[in-house]
C-alpha cells in the first residue's frame, strides 16, 4: 500500500547544515500511518536521482 511519495523531506539540498529546518516527511508519514491517521501531504516534491530497473 502506497501512503505518500516524493522526497525524504523539504529540503532538496546536500547540505548538512540544513538538516535542522528540514520538515521530514517520511518520518511524519510513518508517524501518522502508525496512528492510524490519514498522511498530510500525501505527496511531496521529489528530489534526487532516479531508480533504474
């Protein structure tokens, strides 16, 4: 069952420093699908490489 897409979290950078005031989607989807809760937003810009098959 797919509950959310797009990217880890907010901030499509390499940089460590902006880690911190990064919102971290995955971790709040995981949170709210434990809960039993709808995800919000349930789909999120992607950012990264592509996963070839």
């Amino acid at each position: 069952m797919l509950v959310c897409m797009g990217g880890i979290d907010d901030k499509p950078t390499s940089n460590p420093q902006d880690i911190p005031g990064a919102t971290p989607c995955v971790h709040n989807a995981l949170a709210a699908v434990a809960a039993g809760q709808a995800v919000d937003p349930s789909q999120t810009r992607p950012y990264g490489r592509t996963v070839k098959y």
